[in-house]
C-alpha cells in the first residue's frame, strides 16, 4: 500500500438515503425478529465476544472438550484451545443420526443439465471411500492436497475428504492457468493432485487435466493425481502417477472413522492476491472456521430446515468453502450446487434453476446481478421465482440501482436482502444486516455482527467521526480469523497487523454513517475488484514484463458497469518493437495464459514512458484516473515529466 497514493482516494462516495426495514412477514418468524434482538446479542457480543462465541461453539460436535475460549498474543490467535473435533464429522456423520440422514445434502445441475442428489448418507459414503483412497495414495495428517476441479460433487468429496483424515486442501480455481496452478502447488508442496478430465463452460469442455500436466511438469511435490472421469474427453494418463478417481473408490472401504484435530490443526490454504508478491496462501484452522461459518450461515442466511439454498460461488474462491461447503453443510442444510455459466444456454438459465428446484435462498455476487439485470427483466419475469425468501450478496459493493433491481424484479419486493462483507481472510462473514431484524440501505453491508469489533479508523488506529472516510480494521481477533499467510509470517504480521498498531487492516477504505452502518469504498491498495475477484495489479505487470516484447507494465482498475472494476494497462515497448493492434491481441492472450482469463485485460494502452515519482515509483494513481477517461485531479508536483501524463491522455485506444 502506498498511502502517499491512497489518502486521496477515501473521499466519499454516493449518499445512498433510502432504508427498507425487514419486510413483515419474514421478520415474523426469523431467528432473530427485531433490532432491538439483534442489539442484545450486540451487547453479549461487546460485553463478551469470547462467551458469545463459546455459545456458538457448543453447537457442533467436539470429541474433546476446549480448555480455553481464545489465547491471544498479537497477531498469534488460538480459539477453542485444545479442542478436538473434526470437520466431516460436523457436516455429515452428526446428521446422520437423525432424519437428515436422508435429506439432501447436495443437489447438483451440470451445465448441460443433468442433474444429481446426494442425500447426507450418500455424501458420508463417497466422502469415506475418497478418504481412504486419499490413504491409499500415501496421504496423511497436515498432508497438503490440491484440488482443481470443477463445480461438482466431487469438490466438496475431495475437500471433506481431506478434512477427514486431517490433511490440508487447497482448491485452485478451475479457471486459472496451468501456470497459476504450478506456483500454488509449489508454494504448499502439495503431495497430491484432485483433478477431472475436464468441465463443462459455456458448452465447451475446460482441460483441467491438460494443465495439471503442464504445470505437473515441474512440481516435484507431487507423486499422486487422481482424475474423475466428468466430461468423457481424451487425457494423457501418466502411469505410475495419475490414477482415475471411479477405481481408487471402487477398491476403497466405505469405513473411515474420522480424525479428532486439533481445533487448531489447518483445514484448508486458499490463495488470494496481494497488493505485493505472489498470491498469499491464506491459511485456516478447523475450530474457529467452522463454528464462525456454521453460525453465520444459520444466522445471516435465516437458514431452515426446509430451504433450498443456493450460493452461486465456485469451490474455488472463499466463499465456495464457507457457504458452499462448510457453513451450509455444518448446518445441514440442502444446498444446490450448479457447474457452469450462468448465462447458458440462454439468460434465463439461474431462473429455470430457481424454479425447477424451487430454491429459497440465493447468494450471489453483484457483477452477476448487473449482467442479468443489463440482459432484461424479461428472463426472469419468464419464470416463478415465488419460491425465494432471501437473497444475498457479496464480492464488491453493490450499486444502489442494481440492489433495487435484485429485490424487486428477483425477490418480488418481498425478499430481504443481505449485503455480505468479508474477505479470504477473514473466513466467514463479519459486517451484515440480519433478515428480520436489520434494516438495509441499498449499498451497505450495515453492521458489524454479534462478536466482531470492526471500526474505521484514521492512520492513528481512532475511529473517524460519522460521514468521514477511513480504514476498515477489526480490533479483535475472530474466530474464523486467517491463522498466518503459509510459509511467510512475516508478511501475515506485516499486511495485516502492522499497518494500523495492534488492529487487523483489511485492506479497504470505508466510511459509518450517523447510524453506524458501513459503506465499503473499495480497496486501497494495488489490489484490483474484477467481477468481485481479487487480482493484484504486481501479478499482471509481472506477466507482461516477461512477454519479449515489454519493458515496462504498470496495471491499475478502471471502472466498469459490469465487472465492476476492468483491467486497464499501460505498456512500455522494449527497442525496435513497434505497437500494434495485433501485439495488443497478444499481450491480452498472454496475461490469461499466465494467471487466468479473469485477468485478461480488457484495455492496453501503448506509451513511450510511465508516470514516475522522482524517486522511480509508478504514479498509479494518475493512470487510474487516465484509464478511467477523469481529468487529472490532486498534486502532480512530484511527477518526474509532466509531458508523459500530458502524452497519455492523448492516446486514445486503437
Ligand atoms: O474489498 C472488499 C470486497 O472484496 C474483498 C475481499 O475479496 P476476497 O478475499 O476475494 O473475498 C471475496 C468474497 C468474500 C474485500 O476486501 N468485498 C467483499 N464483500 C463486499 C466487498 N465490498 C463491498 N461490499 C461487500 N459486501
């Protein structure tokens, strides 16, 4: 972060007024009914966040009792000290007991549109086959395993499978490169691989197995990739390494009993974007995750026995682990999980799920909600979407108008919504109304919840007055907090306890209002907001710098109506190569094969120099406001050659 550049850039956004209080029918018979209920667990929360969370806790299964709530020696915290319990357990052997042994745990819709159910009795099976075969493969307790699949079944197997026996998961989107996915697997030294042939996107098949071989190419970690058969397509089998899913599970027992961990044994590393350096490996522990991520669930989503919920996430990010798998599942609920586009084959397709499996509860990401609501109302009036009573957001801040879009042409008017804040690492949910009890502002996430003691505060680390902007910080240790960043504590101390003294910095600019909602203003470092995905603007100008033909790259966020933020580049040639539209094409091509096609920029500007301060570095602030067509605002004495920006705002693209 560099505040020199970022001071500026907390001014305040939109004054959104309006406010819709829960609607009545729902707050009639939600867990929690009223502000007044939600300001008594405020206050237990204040008064005590360690007995409010101790509650929360004794809601799942422990096969040995904690000894102490929280041990917290900055930034070092351990929640439920000395506990033993185990994650599969509480999402499926403890439901088994009772009559949701055979509900369904999973309800599954494959992009061409088959469909599958997995009832939790079923779900137990596949898990304890997996886990053996995992067994099998050599994999044992704090083992890593990296998991690269599609949204299938499959995915929460592979991840509970590891749960179960105590080795640590880490899921790799399926739409990064093979070259992304050889830094993570290196980074952990990952023994093992999870992969499918392929899965199915927008109607064509994505070679997932194809890039574990390129990237397997040099992992000397790996001894083991297993392969599920999803897509039928032709792969390279490598004998003696790759092994199909379907004939390790055949040979496997169905018995595995489970591993009591430490509360404090790591459950899963999950990569993220830094403002510096490669991807973080975000590390969670099982304890406080799980009890964090099970009680939002229950409680921000209202969740009853009876719902049909659907969080739209992939496995792939955080929020396709907390509410698609460990929160939902913790709670016992139904959730749907669908594998491909959401616009295919046509832009009706999440209606006609909604309303073919009658879903209840939908949490999606902003950048989905202002594509549908660009594509016409006309695809979802097309369908009964009578069956939702709740929907949610999360990823990026929501822009009033597409708020009121989602409630009234999705939800009818009837449905609350909720705004989700949180991040990779904080694990679980932290500002958010709840359904019944807290009224919505269009734009913000309302309130920090029960337990959590989230401020914004100046530089100082004091909290700012109402209507000024400031940093997000949590002054408390949580839960389901990151444990460190994996094979690096110094940066984990660094990022994140070290900006602001003795307060955990997230990373975003927000501001209260006078009744003490938060509005999110967005990141504050070089981090970039694409479709509610975290990418760093270093990864990007790292790629282009290693294309032949670049001397210097310098990335920064444009505003875009869809995506929320796009990727905008400026690009230095290196001697004797000439722009052109064709380079152009190529260097886009080049990012998506280094990191992912979510980072495919979607402008590149050609420049003979970057804007400099005199000390060398880039003025990104200046490109930001280039990129984004504004006019040059804020001091520029410092910039080396003033002719440069004068230059760069004259190239239009081509
Ligand atoms: O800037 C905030 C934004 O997304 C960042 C976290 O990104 P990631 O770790 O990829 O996790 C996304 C899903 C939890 C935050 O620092 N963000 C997330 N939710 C919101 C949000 N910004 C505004 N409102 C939200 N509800």
């Amino acid at each position: 972060m560099a505040p020199e550049e970022n001071e500026a850039s907390i001014s305040v956004l939109l004054k959104e007024k309006r406010s819709y209080p829960p609607p009545k029918a729902f707050a009639k018979s939600a867990r929690v009914s009223s502000a007044a209920a939600r300001g008594r667990l405020q206050a237990r929360g204040r008064k005590s966040p360690e007995k409010f969370w101790e509650q929360a806790a004794r809601e799942l299964v422990w096969s040995k009792p904690w000894r102490r709530t929280l041990d917290w020696k900055a930034p070092r915290a351990r929640w439920f000290v000395a506990g033993r319990l185990n994650a599969s357990v509480n999402c499926l052997d403890r439901h088994l007991s009772g009559p949701r042994r055979n509900k369904a745990a999973i309800v599954w819709e494959g992009e061409p549109g088959e469909t599958r159910t997995l009832t939790y009795l079923q779900l137990h099976r596949e898990v304890c086959l997996f886990a053996n075969a995992l067994k099998g493969l050599g994999v044992v307790k704090g083992d890593r395993v990296a998991v690269y699949l599609p949204m299938i079944p499959e995915a929460a197997v592979a991840m509970l499978a590891c749960a179960r026996i105590g080795a640590v998961h880490s899921v790799v989107f399926g739409g990064f490169s093979a070259e992304s996915l050889r830094d993570r697997i290196n980074d952990q030294g990952a023994k093992v691989v999870v992969t499918a042939d392929g899965g199915w996107r927008k109607g064509a098949v994505v070679r997932l197995k194809d890039a574990v071989d390129e990237a397997a190419k040099s992992c000397p970690s790996v001894t083991a990739v297993v392969v599920l058969k999803r897509t039928n397509t032709e792969v390279t089998i490598h004998e003696g390494r790759d092994h199909w899913w379907h004939r390790l599970t055949a040979k496997a027992s169905a018995d595995c009993p489970a591993e009591p961990l430490d509360s404090e044994h790591p459950l899963f590393i999950l990569y993220t974007s830094g403002s510096t350096g490669k991807p973080k490996g975000i590390l969670h522990t099982t304890g406080g995750y799980l009890v964090q991520t099970a009680w939002t669930t229950k409680n921000v989503f209202d969740l009853r026995e009876e719902d049909v919920y659907w969080c739209t996430a992939d496995v792939g990010w955080v929020t396709g682990h907390s509410y698609v798998v460990y929160g939902p599942l913790a709670c016992g609920a139904t959730v749907l999980m669908y594998e491909g586009a959401p616009m295919h084959p046509r832009p009706d397709r999440f209606w006609d799920i909604v309303e073919r499996h009658r879903v209840s509860i939908l949490y999606t990401a902003p950048t989905a909600i202002r594509a549908f609501m660009k594509a016409g109302d006309e695809h979802a009036r097309a369908h009964d979407l009578s069956s939702l009573r709740l929907l949610g957001t999360v990823g990026e801040p929501i822009n009033p108008e597409a708020w009121r879009w989602y409630r009234e042409v999705i939800g009818g008017g009837r449905c609350p919504i909720v705004d989700t804040w949180w991040q990779t690492e904080t694990g679980a949910i932290l500002i958010s109304p709840l359904p019944g009890a807290t009224a919505a502002k269009p734009g913000s996430a309302t309130l920090p919840l029960p337990g959590v003691d989230a401020e914004v505060v100046d530089r100082a680390g004091r909290p700012v007055p109402p209507g000024a902007g400031g940093y997000l910080v949590v002054r408390r240790p949580w839960p389901a907090m990151l444990r460190t960043v994996w094979g690096d504590e110094e940066r984990y101390k660094s990022q994140y306890w070290s900006q602001i003294p003795g307060m955990y910095f997230t990373g975003d600019g927000a501001r209260r209002d006078k009744d003490g909602y938060f509005w999110i203003l967005g990141r504050i470092d070089d981090v970039l907001n694409v479709a509610g995905h975290r990418l760093s603007t270093m990864e990007i100008e790292s790629a282009l710098v290693g294309h032949p033909a670049v001397a210097e790259a310098a990335a920064v966020g444009r505003p875009d109506e869809l995506l929320g933020q796009a990727v905008a580049v400026f690009v230095t040639l290196k001697g004797g190569r000439a722009p052109s539209p064709e380079l152009k094409e190529e260097l886009r091509e080049h990012v998506a094969r280094a990191i992912g096609p979510i980072a495919r920029p979607s402008e590149i500007r050609f420049s003979d120099a970057l804007p400099k301060t005199r000390s060398g570095k880039i003025m990104r602030r200046l490109l930001r406001e280039v990129a984004a067509g504004r006019a040059i605002q804020g001091d520029v004495t410092t910039l080396e050659d003033l002719s440069v920006l004068a230059r760069l705002q004259q190239d239009e693209e081509s």
